[in-house]
C-alpha cells in the first residue's frame, strides 16, 4: 500500500490485504491511525517498512516483522504511539524483528511468540503492569533506559539486554526442559542495572556484562536462580551497589563474573545466598562483603563461593559478614582473604563447613576490626600461607566445639606495633595448627587453650620482638593441650606470660622464659595433672628476665635446666604437695648471670647435676624450705660458686638428698648452710679438694655424710682460709669425724651453748670454754672446729691462742 489519508480499521474481515493484514513495503510510511481488532495484524514486505501514525489495539493485533529474518517494522517516529486499554494483546510473530522507538501509553500485553521485538526507547513497552511474555522462539531485545514493566522469558526465549539498562521492575528466565539445552542469554557486553523488582533466572540461563541489583540509592532489588540456572557476566556484579540488592543462587544454579561487590557504595546494603548442593558462584577476580557499605555472604547447604582474592569490610566505615555453614559448604580463596581490612568484619564457619586459602588477615590495619568463629565437627579452616591475627588492627579467632583451623604457614596473632591479636580454641575436639607461632609478635596477643582443645605448633613465640603490650598464653583444663615442637619462648624479646592451669598441658622443644635484653617473662603452671614438658629450659636468658612457678601440685619436665643463663636473670619457684621440676640432666643458676631457686611448702626438684653460680660476677641462691620438700640431686652432685661468681645453698627445711659430692667450685665464693631440715650425704662428702668457704651448721640433721671420700688437708688448703680450724674441720679424717660425729651435730654456731656426746654443756662465748668431758680433741668454742692431732702442728700457733685445758 503506498500510502493514504485517514482511519485504517483491520477486523475480522479484510479491508485492506488477506486475513486482515496490512503490509507495508520497504521504506513506505504509514502515517494515519490504524486501530486493530482481533485478529488483525500489521508487517513489514520489504527490508524496512515504517508505521508512523497512531495504532490502536483492542484486540489480539499481531506484528510480523517480515517475510524474512532481515525485515523490520518500526512501529512509531517521534510523533507517533501505541494505545491500547488493559486486557488487549499485542502479538510478535514472524521471522523479522519489530521495533518501537519511542514512548507510548500503551497499557495491554506483550507477547513475543516467534521473531524479534527491539525496544529502542524507554517507554517502549507502555506504562502497562502485566509482564512482557517471551516465549521460546521469541527474542526481546532492550537496548537502553528503563524498563518499567516486568519481563517473563519462557523455555527458549532470548532477551537481550543494552548498554546501561536499567530496570525498575521484575525480569524472570524461566525454563522447563533440558537445563543444557537453555538459550535464555543477553548481551554479553552490556550492563544490567536493577533500579527495582526481581532478576530471576528459573532452569535457565543468563548471560549479561556488567550486573547492578539495587542500583540507585533509593532502589531495592533482587536477582535470584534456581533449578540448575546460570548467569554469567563478562563484566562485573554489584549486589546492593548504592542501594538494596539481594543475590539468590540455590538449587544447582550457578552465577560467574569477573569481579563482584556485596554492600559497594556508601550507604548501601547488599546480601547473597548461596544454597544448596551444587549451587555456586565464581569470582575470576575479587569479592568484597561489605566493599564500603554492608554486605553479607551466606554459603550454606552444600553452597559454593570461590574468588581470587576477598575483603571483608574493606573501607572505613564498611560492615561486612560471611556466614558458611552446613556439610559441602565451601568458601575457596586463591589468595589471601581480609577479614576486617578497614571497616568491621565477621566470618563464621559452622556445622561441617569449610574455608580454604592461601593466608588470611583478620583486622588488618589499624581501623580494622575482624572477628572469626569455627565451630562444630568437621568445620575446618584450612590456610596454605601465613594467618595473621591483628595484623595492625584487632582480630579474634574462636575454634570451639570440635571446629579446626589450619594453617601450614606462620601464625602471628598481634602482628605490628599497636595491634590487638585474641585466639581461643577451646572444646574438646577442637583443633588449632600452625607453622611457627607468635603470641604477641610486635602487638599484643592472646592465646588460650580451654576445655579439652589441642593447638600444634612448631616453633612459638609469647610476647616477642619488643612488644610493649604483653602478651600472655594460657593452657587450662582437663586435656588442653599446645605441642610446640621447635623451640617455645616466653617474654622473647618483649613481655610475655605462660599460664598452665586446672590439668593443661604443654610439650615443648628447647624453652626459654624472658630471652634478650628486653625480654620479660613469667611461667606459672598450677594444679594436679598440669604438665609442662620440654628438652631444655632457661629461665632468664641472654639478658633477659624469667620467672617460673610451679604450684599446687604441677609438674615441669626437662633434660636440662638454667635460671640466669648468659647474662640473664631468673627466679624459680616449686611450691605445693607435689608441685614437681624434673631435671633428669643439669640444673645451673646463675650461669654467667643472676639466678635464685626456692623448693618450698612440699615441692619436688629433681636434678642429676647442680651448678649454683658460675662466671665472674654471677650469683646463685638455691633454697629448700618447709616440711614435706624434698631435693634429689644425683651423681654428678653439686659445685658452689666457679669461676670467680657467688653460689649459696640454704637448706632450711625439708630433705636434700645428694648422691655425689658438694663441691667448691673454685675462684668464687660458696656459701652452705643447714638451719633446718636434713642433708643427706649418701655417704658422699662436703667440701673436697676445694673446701666450701662458708659453712654454717646451725640446725637440722647431717646424714650419711662420708669423709672417706674428701682428700686430706693440705698446706695449701688451709692456707687458703683465714681460719685453719675451719679449713681443718672440713678435711678432718674419716675415723675422727665418725669419733666427733655427735659434737657437730648438737654444734649450733655463734650463739647460745652446746651440748656435746656427754651430755655436758659448755660456753659458746668469745672466751672459748671447752667441754672438758669431751675427747682432747674437740675444741668447743664459738667456730665448732674440730681439733684433729694429725695436722696439730699445722695450727699450733692456733692452739697457743686457744685456751685449752
């Protein structure tokens, strides 16, 4: 038809063409009304046939877009429309395409049957609410603006998507047969911005660049797949990108992207849910909960979630949450996730589910607050890499209820300067492991091993590298256990503490308690069934400053021992019915440094070897007191004060029982003193060829004590003494002390009297009185130095200063 002036009407019957149809050739335009009722329909003939007027519908008007695949019907120009009341139906049949370019009130049906309808305008579809239908063979093709009204995309219909779409309103891909089979797709270059209503995909598939749900500020939106559908973007998706967004995969359904957001701008508020067996969504890039808005992530059911890289609670301000639970349930990180990097992060993981990476921070920087949970059996972290918990900022890990964490790299928890670390693993079943472990490494940190829970570890660090916090472990309750198998230092380099309590226990390589210069640290381990095994154990070391208690009935286990090694400085406790340190190597205090040692109230100390100070300047003080304690040293005995440092040994209550020798060690100063207690000899010897300088017997009981086995006096021995008597009484024979045996256990020195074999009381002034019943030999006075014949003449010059009957 060429062309032509007033109202067209197409009806039932034919006014102009067959079946009720009018054909417009290509390149004519049609510029006066046409209304179509029923069945009446309108088609391009030719390449491009152009409908410029007004085209009523109350009926079911159909639209052919050609007689082939390359025509097209423009349905209006700028001043043209389409009308239509509510109820009536617009039909797009035909293999061409149908395209409306501008704004119309029309407010009917759409229905995309077979061929193509090409929205080139805004309001192209009309104000109308009902949903645009495409059905399998039909394609709808909305190129750019708003899309108010809903679209349905059935079976094998296609809908393709334009550049900077945006949509107020709900968009549903609905499929019914062979998932596989779906060819519901969109523009792969273009970008799908939902201002409003739903974006769902129902065992169909999608395919989009770029992804907005909850576009504006002031939008809500949502994008849900279920049934085995798929959405895959070329570009990017924002869920809640400067307002409300909702992401839902479940049922198998799958969504993949380059780089996603959960929560992206300011303000906004995002959430996801992955659900279900064989649901997953596939970041080739990375993934932020909570980028700077809030977001969440929920991974459940058997869900699926894997990134490049992820940040949660990226910027100042951000909220931002991972929630996995459930068996199958998998969050897989190629990189290292952050766990509050700027903004306020939570990832918990429960019932079975699990997290993989390469390393993770929880509270990164110095506004960073992270927070992780795992709980539950067969919930398990697994890091590849390094986990740093509080790396500037602050981070706690929970590992409770038979949950696990791993990480075969460093664990530093309180990394940098300024930094607050907390991890707790607490529970029977529940698993804690690492590569080596810093407690405090520049910040303060925190572990704690509670209920039955088990940490690993290689090497350990408590409070290191100057950290001025302090930093502190603690190991309580009946099966808590943490195995360091390297080396474990507390107070390394900064304050650290150890507490061992309510049956915990600790195993251990080579320890130190306050290592190097700064270093400051306490061990207390406390209570029956409390255990600290370790190879070796300095307290005080190069420098530093070490306290170990041992209380209440505890036990600490060692080959070998120090308290002030190497210009360190140490204090020991053993204190308590069956607080035991078991030394089955040597015990040195004051080893090139300062060290003191009390065994009191009913402790246990169990050495083989005993050095008390050792190296010049260096000072020793061991003391056992209090009834019930006991000392056993064994063959090697002990040596008091070598190379030119102070040892003294005080037994003031309790038993020492030595089996080898007590020994001056030489060039220092050695001090023994018995006020109390027992000493028993083993029938070993005190003193020898370097007699102890200050001996002081004032109470308590020698035992066993025999002199067979300490050499003679020599000139040069008593001479080294500025009292011969005592240098004497100290190399007396064997048959004179067994004969004098009794006098010098009744001798209290320098005060009161003393009561000989005899029973007989003489003074123990500055006059010197001696007890005359008493054998010739035996001088009483104030020292209690023997008088042996056999060396008479050595200290005769003595005897004439003596007054001796």
């Amino acid at each position: 038809m060429p062309g032509g002036t007033g109202p067209i009407t197409l009806g039932s019957d034919p006014l102009v063409g067959e079946m009720g149809t009018i054909e417009i050739p290509n390149g004519v335009t049609l510029t006066n009304f046409v209304t179509m009722n029923n069945s009446g329909a309108m088609r391009s003939v030719g390449a491009l046939g152009v409908f410029g007027g007004t085209c009523t519908i109350t009926g079911t008007g159909r639209f052919y877009g050609g007689l082939t695949a390359t025509d097209t019907l423009r349905l209006g120009n700028v001043s043209s429309a389409l009308s239509g009341s509510p109820g009536t139906l617009a039909i797009i049949e035909g293999p061409g395409t149908v395209q409306t370019n501008v704004a119309n009130d029309y407010q009917g049906d759409w229905r995309i049957d077979s061929g193509t309808l090409r929205i080139g305008h805004s309001g192209g579809f009309g104000p109308g609410t009902t949903p645009v239908v495409v059905n399998s063979g039909g394609t709808l093709i909305v190129e750019s603006g708003t899309i108010a009204r809903p679209i349905l995309v059935n079976d094998l219909g296609l809908l393709t998507l334009g550049s900077n779409l945006t949509t107020s309103a709900d968009i549903m891909l609905s499929h019914s047969g062979d998932p596989l089979s779906t060819s519901v797709l969109g523009g792969g270059v273009f970008q799908l911005m939902l201002d409003g209503g739903n974006f769902t995909v129902d065992h169909g598939s999608a395919s989009t660049g770029s992804g907005f749900v909850g576009f504006s500020p002031t939008s809500t939106a949502g994008a849900s797949l279920s049934d085995d559908a798929t959405w895959n973007l070329s570009g990017s998706l924002s869920v809640g990108h400067e307002g409300q967004g909702a992401l839902s995969v479940a049922s198998g359904s799958d969504v993949s992207n380059s780089i996603a957001h959960i929560g992206s701008l300011a303000g906004s508020m995002g959430s996801a849910t992955v659900s279900g067996s064989g649901s997953t969504w596939v970041s080739s890039g990375f993934l932020g909960v909570g980028y700077s808005g809030t977001g969440t992530l929920n991974i459940e059911n058997g869900g699926s979630v894997s990134a490049a890289s992820s940040f949660v609670a990226a910027d100042p301000g951000s909220s931002g949450e991972v929630n996995i639970t459930g068996t199958g349930s998998t969050w897989s990180v190629t990189g290292s996730p952050v766990i509050g990097e700027h903004g306020d992060g939570l990832m918990t993981l429960t019932a079975g589910g699990t997290v993989a990476d390469s390393g993770a921070f929880i509270g990164r920087f110095a506004d960073g607050v992270g927070h992780v949970t795992v709980s539950g059996a067969d919930s398990i972290w697994t890091n590849s890499g390094a986990l740093i918990v509080g790396s500037s900022g602050t981070g706690t890990l929970g590992v409770e209820a038979g949950g696990r964490v791993t990480s075969t790299g460093d664990c530093q928890i309180g990394s940098s300067a300024g930094s607050d670390g907390s991890v707790t693993v607490g529970g029977a079943g529940s698993t804690f492991e690492s590569g080596d472990l810093y407690v405090g490494f520049q910040g303060g940190g925190a572990l704690s091993v509670l209920a039955g829970a088990t940490a690993t570890a290689a090497d350990s660090s408590i409070g290191g590298a100057q950290s001025p916090e302090g930093s502190v472990a603690t190991i309580s309750g009946v099966g808590s256990n943490w195995t360091s198998s390297g080396e474990l230092a507390v107070g390394d380099g900064g304050d650290g503490s150890l507490n061992i309590a309510a049956g915990g226990n600790v195993a251990s390589g080579s320890s130190t308690i306050g290592r190097l210069n700064v270093g400051n640290g306490s061990a207390t381990v406390t209570g029956t069934g409390s255990t600290w095994t370790n190879s070796n154990l300095a307290v005080g070391y190069l420098g530093g400053h070490g306290e170990l208690s041992v209380l209440d009935g505890a036990v600490v286990t060692g080959q070998q021992g120090s308290v002030g090694n190497s210009n360190g400085t140490g204090n020991a406790v053993i204190s308590g019915a069956g607080s035991t340190w078991n030394i089955p190597g040597a015990l040195s205090l004051g080893f090139n440094g300062a060290g003191t040692l009390l065994v009191d109230s009913g402790g246990n100390l169990s050495t083989s070897l005993v050095s008390l100070g050792f190296g010049s300047g260096s000072t020793a003080t061991a003391t056992l007191s209090g009834a019930g304690s006991i000392w056993t040293c064994g063959v090697f005995g002990m040596e008091l004060g070598s190379e030119g440092a102070n040892g003294t040994l005080n037994v003031l209550g309790g038993t020492l029982t030595c089996n080898g020798d007590i020994t001056d060690g030489g060039a220092g100063i050695s001090t023994l003193t018995l006020d109390g207690g027992a000493i028993d000899m083993q029938n070993h010897a005190i003193g020898g060829v370097m007699p102890i300088d200050m001996l002081s017997f004032r109470s308590g009981a020698l035992k066993k004590c025999n002199a067979d086995q300490q050499r003679r006096r020599t000139t040069k021995n008593v001479r080294r003494h500025s009292d011969p008597e005592r240098a004497e009484f100290l190399h007396r024979s064997h048959s004179d002390r067994r004969r004098h045996a009794p006098c010098f256990k009744y001798n209290r020195v320098g005060h009161g009297c003393r009561r000989c074999d005899s029973g007989r009381i003489g003074r123990a002034d500055g006059n010197r009185q001696d007890c005359r019943t008493c054998c010739e030999q035996w001088l009483c006075c104030a020292r209690g130095f023997r008088w042996n014949s056999h060396t008479a003449k050595l200290i005769r010059a003595e005897r004439k200063r003596i007054a001796h009957g």
